[in-house]
C-alpha cells in the first residue's frame, strides 16, 4: 500500500512511518518542516505541507492509496501570541477536516486518525473545554466523510511514550535526565493522579491493524497500562538506575503541568480498551516499560 503519514516528521507520524514501511508499505511522510537528519526518517519520500494553511493540494495527495493523520494539535503546539481555545478549534475542528476531505477528493481509499482519549473518558468536559470538544469535532467531520470509496477511522490515544532511534525529543531528554539525578533543584516525585499510557511501539501496530481491517466511520478507543505519575517516573529512574524513591505529591509537576491534566490534578483515569478491538487492530499490551527503557537508553548521559 502506498501510504502517506502526516506528522510524519513528529514522535508518533515517525514512529508509525518506519514501522509501516517495515511491513513492506511504500512509504512517505509529510510536514511543514523536513524530518531530523539523525534519523531513519530522511531515507523516506518527504512531502511539504501545512494542513492549517490549506498548502496541500489534491495532486500532492492524489498518488496515495491511505493517509495516516498524526498531527493533531494540543497545547504544546500553540504559536506564541494565541488563543488556545481559538487555535484548536481551527486547527482540529476546522482544518483536519478539510484536510481529510481533501484526501477523499484526491481519490484517496483510507484515511487513519490519531485522536485523543479525552471525548472517550471525559465526555461530560466537552461543554466546558474547548481542547476536548475540539477532538470530538475533528473525529466527528472525519466520520462524516466516510462512504464506500473513503474508508475513515479514528484511532483515539491516551499519554504516548516512545521514541525514534536518532530523534531528538526535549522532554524526553529531559525525563531522562531528570530520572539521572541531574536536573539540581527538583526533588524526585509525581503529581497525584494518573492516567493511561501507550507506547509508539502498540500505537504503530494498531495504525498497521486499522488499515487493514478497521471498521469504517468508528473511533477506536485504544490504549495500554493504568499507571500513577508517580510509577511512570519511577519507570524512567528504574531504568536509568537510580534507586532513589519517587513519592506521589499533591503538587504541580513541571513536566506534567496541570494545565495539560484535562481532568485535574489527583485524578486517577483508569480503562481498559475493548479486548476485541485490541484483537482487531493487533497491538500488543504492557509495553510501556520497554518503551521507556529505550528512551533513557538513547538519552542517558554516557560521562
């Protein structure tokens, strides 16, 4: 299959894009900037686009048999100088859709979506945050296109944890150096609450299950382990051999802020993901320590 990944360049796009390609799928990836040159990434057909600026033409799209779409927007990727709530309504309510009614236009089969958990755990927020509505609404126009000819679905993911080989990923050079003991100033510990985790690894493998045998017009509610904060930093300081404790705090975390807990701060959002979805789509389970140990393994100091 000649597939094209959007955010290709990104964690989760880069991820899904190799390890299609390791499949045998004919591979390309698209963005508004070219991929890392540490990585495998650059070995691919790249495609320059902006989804939100409406760059991507129907003849740039049209050689593809299936777009995979992983460049949703959160709060890490508001410009400077703008309104969150403006910029998500636009960019996942508004654009996303037109971007993948554009694909269909362009005689695209397959779309795949990487969504967000939020509407599917938290659909009671959806009146009052414009971040989940957002994600809904995005979901929503997507299954809105599909028909015989346009196959559609959503694949719906919680926190995710991975990395590329070659990628240079701030946060989780951070996580790691902070789980080495050297970040001075910050006490080893995890906010209250917690939440569900998937790694790169099982979103990959469910995206390669999607195109394959997804329904069409369904939002998929996937996902791995239920962890505290606390276990899941306590993850990155196991692997990075440190022995020293990570407690729990009811305090705001800066790699975890609470302004991205959607749910708040001493929330625990625990779910199990169907287990004949998860039989559909293919992806393995109880990966995310694995993934960690690649991360502090690519990232750790080596002095």
């Amino acid at each position: 299959m000649k597939i094209l990944v959007v955010g290709g360049t990104g964690m989760i796009g880069g991820h899904a894009a190799l390890h299609l390609q390791s499949l045998g799928h004919d591979v390309a990836i698209a963005g508004r900037r070219p991929p890392q040159a540490s990585t495998e990434l650059v070995n691919l057909p790249f495609v320059q686009g902006d989804f939100m600026e409406g760059t991507f033409t129907k003849e740039q799209l049209a050689p593809f048999d299936a777009i995979v779409f992983a460049a949703g927007n959160d709060i890490r990727h508001l410009p400077k100088g703008e309104n969150f709530s403006a910029h998500v309504l636009r960019s996942n309510a508004e654009c996303v859709p037109a971007f993948a009614a554009l694909a269909r236009d362009a005689g695209v089969k397959r779309f795949v979506h990487i969504g967000s958990f939020y509407p599917h755990i938290a659909p009671e927020l959806m009146e009052t945050n414009d971040y989940i509505r957002s994600r809904q609404l995005a979901v929503d126009g997507i299954i809105a296109l599909a028909g015989p000819d346009f196959h559609v679905c959503s694949l719906d993911a919680p926190f995710v944890v991975g990395t590329v080989p070659g990628m240079r990923l701030p946060m989780f050079e951070a996580y790691t150096r902070y789980a080495e003991g050297k970040m001075d100033g910050l006490e080893p510990f995890g906010p209250a609450g917690g939440t569900n985790f998937i790694s790169c690894r099982s979103l990959s493998e469910a995206i390669a299950g999607a195109l394959d045998g997804a329904e069409n017009g369904k939002a998929y509610l996937v996902g791995d382990e239920n962890l505290a904060f606390a276990d899941y930093f306590g993850m990155f300081f196991k692997a990075a051999g440190n022995p020293a404790p990570v407690p729990e705090l009811d305090k705001e975390h800066p790699f975890i802020p609470d302004v991205g807990l959607y749910t708040g701060r001493g929330n625990y959002v625990r779910y199990e993901p169907d287990a004949a979805e998860t039989a559909l789509l293919g992806y393995r389970r109880n990966d995310i320590m694995a993934a960690v140990e690649e991360i502090v393994g690519q990232y750790r100091s080596r002095d």
